[in-house]
C-alpha cells in the first residue's frame, strides 16, 4: 500500500505536469497570434508574446517546478517550429535561445525584487521589471535567434535582425507578463478584480476609444499626437484602478493599436515613413503607454502604501494610550494587525529571571511562535527581516529600552512584497509597544511610589496625633490651673502661645490624615441640618484670637438666614482654611466675609486685600501639595484649599477663586442651600478628581 507521502508527490506531480502542459499550449497559441503581427513584406512580427508569458509564469512558480515549465517551453517551441518546417539546427537554437531568456529574467527579477514578490505596487518593482524582464531578459533568445537566421538563410545584417527580435520580445515581455503577474499574485491563485464594473467600464470605453484611433476611417492627415488621445483612460485606470487595471488596458490599447497598425489602419500606418520607422513608432509608443501607466499605479501605491501605514501607526497610538495596561492594549494591537496587514503578529517581555513571557500574540500556531522566539532570543541584530517557507515573511525586532526587554514578530503571507518600508513599519510600531510598555512601568512605579508615600503619612500621622493629643490635654490640664493662680499672668500668656503652636501641629496632622482618606475614598460625611448664620459666628469667635494677632479685622454680611444639610464639622474645617489663608497672605488687612444665596444655593464669600496670585498659580492652588509662594516665605503644606475644595465637591457644590497681584484673592463657596439628603446616614466622600 503506498504512504501518504508517495501519494502527496504524485498529485504534486501530476499538478506540475497538467500546468506545464497547459503553459506549453498557451506558448503556442501565444507564438500564431503573435505570427499574425507583421508589417508585410517584413517577416518579423511587431510583438512577440511568448516571452512574457514564459517569464509571468517562471517569476510566479515555486523553484522546484521550473524545470517541468522549461521542459514545457523547450517542447513547445521545438515542436512548433518543426511543423512549421524551420531547419531542425535552427529549430534547436531558437528554442535553447527561448528557453534562457526568461530563465534569465526570473532569476535576476527573484533576486533584486525578492522571491515572488513582484506586484508592480513600488517603483522598484517596476524598475526591476523594465532592466531584468525588459532590457535583459530577450538577450539570450534575440542573440541566439539573429545569429541563427544570419547562420542557415545569410541575411545581410546581424544587428538588422538582432534590433527585430529584441524590439519584439522586449514589447511582448512588458505588456505580457505584468498583465498576468497582477491577476495572478500567486502560483496558484488568480486574484478577482477589485472594483470590476468600473474595470470593465473603463476598459470598455478605452477599446472603443482604440479602435477609433486606430482603425480605418482615420484622415491620413491627422498628426501622430492622435495616439496620445487615449491617454486620459490610462490614467484613470492607473489612478483608480492600480497596477492591475494600468497592466489591463496597457494590454486593451498594445493589442488593437498592433492589430490596426499591422493591417495598414491608424496614425502610425498612415505615414510615408518606411516600414521599418512605422514598425518602430508603435513599438516605442506602446513602450511609453506601458511603463508610464505602471509607474503611475506604482506611484499611487506607494502614496496609499504610506498613509495606510501612518493611519495604522496612529490608531496604535490611540489604543496605547487609551490604557496603561499592557495586558489590555497589546492584544487589541495584534487584533488591529491580524489579518489587516498581517497574517501573524507576536510580542514577548523578558522578566527579571530572563524568561520571555507572551505579552501578546494572534495568527500564530504554537511551534510557529516557539521557532520565532527562539529566533529572536539569538538574534544579535536590532531588526531582522526574512522569509520561512513555512510561514512566509517575517519581520522580527529585539525590544530593548532600559527595564523593557523582549521582542516583536510580526508575519505576512508568503507572496508578500517585502522593502524597507515594510521593515520602517515594524520599527516604528515596536518602538511605540516599548514607550507604551516602559510608560506603564514607570506609572506603576509612580503608584507604588505614591502608596508607600500616602501610607506613610498616614503612618506618620497617626503616631504623631497620639502624643499631640496627650499634649493638648496636658496644656488644658496646666492652663486651667494657672487661671486660678493670680500671679501666672505671664506663664499663662506662655502656656496659651505654647498651645496655639500645639493646635497649629494637630490641624497639619489632621489635614495629612484627611489627605489619605481623600485619596482612598474614605472621608465621609456626616449631614445634618447646619444653620449658616450660626456656624460663620461661631467660626468668627473662634479665629478672634488668630485675627486680632494678624490685625485682620472680619467683616461680616449674611443676607439671609441659609440653611443645608450639610455635615458641620467639614463646613467649619472649609470655612477656616479660607479665612486662615486670607490671614496668612493678607495680614494686616481687613477681611470681608459675604453670605448670601443665589437660586437654591448659598454662596459664601471670602475678600483678602493681600499679595494677590497670578494666573499661573490660579492654574494649580487647588492641587495637592501646591502653593502659590515659596514656602521659604509663607509655611505651610500646600494642602488647604485642596482638602477645601473636595469638601465643596462632596457636598454637591464648588469652590473658586480670582485674584489681582498685589490687590488680593476672593474664594467663592458655594453649596447646594435646599439639598435634602436621600439617607440620613453619612454619606462617602467621592476620590479626587
């Protein structure tokens, strides 16, 4: 019983065989109609299409099946040549001659284009095409050929015969083989057209626009500028339609402008020139409608080439700062490539022990992803650019920026044209995976930086509100004490600034403690019905002390009687961070504090007549830690208005300041005056914005 595997070759045989048979029939078929293309009495045809069928076919064909396609063409030409009764030495010379060229043309186009990678979507291959498929291919076959003519019938001229047969196989070989090489991306596979109404439109049209051209019925005076009438469909085709479309009508105008002109119809017959120039002047003309319509698809693409890859580049970009998450926005990434542009795509972090874990991946078999991380472990280069005949094109890049450490692979079908552009592409887009990585590590790093840091001044906080309460306590004890003393007058004024500096210490270790609770989400409050009137009162006996001691007298407005749920104990600590800053940075100036109500809420307003701020510190007094002065002039922890202004917030309201250098700062508190609570229980005080 045979083996799979011996039965895999013979189909694989048979496959070779029924194509190469098929190519060798499309070579004879292509060698009559290309018979018919002569100028009489001349016996050389205008254009010879053999040629760039051979060379499509070689450029297209996997390397272990060249040798069934040259047998092929060998065999179709000898025997073609046979029937037709040509000299067996001549016979043989032709097709050795027929069979090099375009082994030549595919050899050469493989190397400088890449392996099947021809798809007339750069200048490049365009270029390659025209010097190795155009220039060079038809050396072997044109030499050969003259050279054999010259040898067995004694023509006059080596060269004479020689510029035929290139001219021929040269204009056969550049309309032939990109028209099949555009349908045809891959060995096995014919592309269907992509917009293919207005294909056959414009191709349609441009046949009939040909024809009138070209055919009978042309005044013989017309000038030979007609030709170039046909232009606009060219361009269109290449423009819209891309290599494919600029290849097809190329074919459309060569084919019905060689037909016309051969049958002594259109400009270029209409000449008293000699055959030989007419013969000459559709051939360059034809020469200028193919590569100038290739190059301009070639142009188009390359441009669309471009944007596409920058609109890519900026929707990475977009997905990598939406989150600093790399387990979020990696695979979203690979998703965006996989299978827009990619067939394969994988991202691998080095960890501190040096093992490489996957960050990312899609499209990848696990021995495929194993074989490319291994591949790039060893890799001793940046950014290595090869093809897999498993995988096709890959594309692999070290990741290396400071404590980011790893590698991206990034795949395409085999079939895949691959330059430098493509390979810029994967730079681009890996150094953006490694600023996006090495950004989420730093803000990890900012995090844990700022935990330890809230959590110690928590810490600290705590141990420090613990003897300062004793303290506190002590004071009271001692003060109550030297009042009953009737000569302790001036240890009691010392006793008195002893705690003044004591309760001074308590307030900058509760405002750190609230500053945690702040950034944790654990201050809450405690609502309940607070009449504004009173509590201003209350807060005004209380600051009497510290305003007389800054000559800052407070006036007092209250417009109304406002009442709010409101917790009280918050309010208050609102209330006298605003008039302890008017005090600090607006000593020795009178204080006005304004209370009225607008709509249904109360607005409270705090008037200093100190150093003012600038519009700059007005951008940032409401932050954590923030101050609008140096700190070697005025102290403090830069933590007052911010707590103030998440009090403000958390109630429903607002707090917002404008000031003048040197002509004061005025603090609006507004609150919600009718709010009613939902809950009577306390309600959580929201994090930061």
């Amino acid at each position: 019983m045979p083996s799979r595997g011996s039965i895999s070759l013979r189909a694989l045989s048979k496959s070779t065989g029924f194509r190469a048979t098929v190519y060798a029939l499309g070579v004879v078929l292509l060698s009559n109609a290309s018979s018919r293309f002569v100028f009489p009495p001349e016996s050389n045809a205008v254009l010879w299409l053999p040629p760039g069928l051979s060379l499509a076919v070689l450029v297209r064909a996997r390397r272990r099946h060249w040798p069934a396609y040259l047998t092929a063409n060998f065999l179709a030409h000898l025997v073609q040549e046979i029937l037709r009764g040509t000299p067996l030495a001549v016979n043989l010379i032709w097709a050795v001659g027929n069979t090099l060229s375009p082994l030549l043309g595919a050899v050469l186009m493989r190397r400088w284009a890449g392996e099947s990678t021809l798809s007339f979507t750069r200048v490049r291959d365009v270029a390659v095409f025209l010097i190795a498929g155009g220039l060079i291919s038809p050396l072997p076959s044109t030499t050969l050929g003259a050279a054999a003519i010259v040898w067995n019938v004694g023509a006059s001229s080596f060269w004479t015969q020689w510029l035929y047969w290139y001219l021929s196989d040269m204009l056969g070989t550049l309309l032939v083989t990109p028209l099949l090489l555009t349908w045809a991306p891959r060995e096995d596979h014919l592309a269907p057209p992509q917009r293919p109404v207005e294909l056959a439109v414009t191709c349609g049209l441009l046949a009939l626009f040909s024809h009138v051209i070209f055919g009978p019925g042309i005044p013989n005076l017309l000038p030979l500028s007609l030709p170039y009438a046909c232009f606009p469909f060219l361009l269109w085709a290449a423009l819209r339609l891309g290599p494919r479309g600029a290849a097809t009508a190329s074919g459309v105008v060569g084919t019905l402008a060689v037909w016309h002109t051969t049958a002594g119809h259109g400009p270029f017959a209409s000449t008293l020139a000699p055959i030989r120039v007419q013969m000459f002047s559709v051939q360059a003309f034809l020469v200028v409608v193919q590569l100038s319509a290739l190059t301009l698809a070639a142009l188009v693409c390359e441009r669309q080439h471009a944007e596409q890859a920058q609109r890519l580049l900026a929707r990475v970009g977009t997905v990598l700062a939406e989150s600093l998450d790399y387990r979020v926005t990696l695979p979203r990434i690979a998703h965006l490539l996989v299978p827009r542009i990619a067939s394969g795509f994988a991202l691998w972090l080095e960890s501190e022990d040096g093992r490489w874990e996957q960050a990312a991946q899609t499209g990848l078999r696990p021995e495929q992803e194993q074989r490319l991380q291994e591949q790039l472990r060893q890799q001793s280069v940046p950014t290595v650019a090869r093809r897999d005949p498993e995988m096709g094109v890959a594309v692999l890049v070290r990741l290396h920026r400071k404590r980011v450490r790893g590698g991206l692979a990034l795949v395409a079908p085999g079939w895949h044209p691959l330059d430098a552009r493509d390979v810029a592409f994967v730079e681009d887009l890996a150094h953006r995976c490694v600023l996006a990585l090495e950004n989420a590590r730093l803000f990890q790093e900012a995090n844990e930086a700022i935990h330890v840091r809230d959590e110690f001044l928590a810490i600290a906080a705590h141990e420090l509100r613990t003897p300062l309460t004793a303290l506190k306590l002590h004071l009271q004890s001692l003060t109550r004490l030297m009042v009953r003393l009737s000569q302790a007058t001036e240890l009691l004024a010392r006793l008195q600034l002893v705690a003044r500096q004591v309760h001074r210490l308590s307030q900058l270790v509760e405002r750190l403690l609230d500053v945690g609770r702040i950034n944790t989400g654990r201050l809450r409050l405690e609502r309940e019905a607070v009449d504004l009137s009173e509590l201003i009162h209350r807060e005004k006996e209380l600051l009497a002390g510290d305003l007389a001691r800054a000559g800052c007298p407070l006036s007092v407005r209250l417009h109304s009687s406002i009442t709010g749920w409101w917790d009280r104990y918050r309010l208050q600590q609102a209330l006298t961070i605003l008039l302890s800053n008017a005090m600090k940075f607006g000593a020795r100036q009178p204080i006005e504090l304004e209370v009225d109500e607008t709509g249904e809420r109360a607005r409270i307003t705090v008037r200093d007549h100190g150093i003012g701020m600038t519009s700059e510190a007005m951008e940032r007094i409401f932050g954590r830690f923030e101050r609008a002065v140096s700190s070697r002039e005025y102290g403090g922890l830069g933590l007052g208005l911010f707590i103030a202004r998440e009090i403000a917030e958390a109630h429903g309201g607002s707090l917002h300041a404008a000031s003048t250098p040197g002509k004061g700062t005025t603090f609006t508190l507004e609150l919600p005056a009718s709010h009613l609570p939902e809950m009577l229980h306390e309600t959580p005080l929201p994090a930061p914005h």
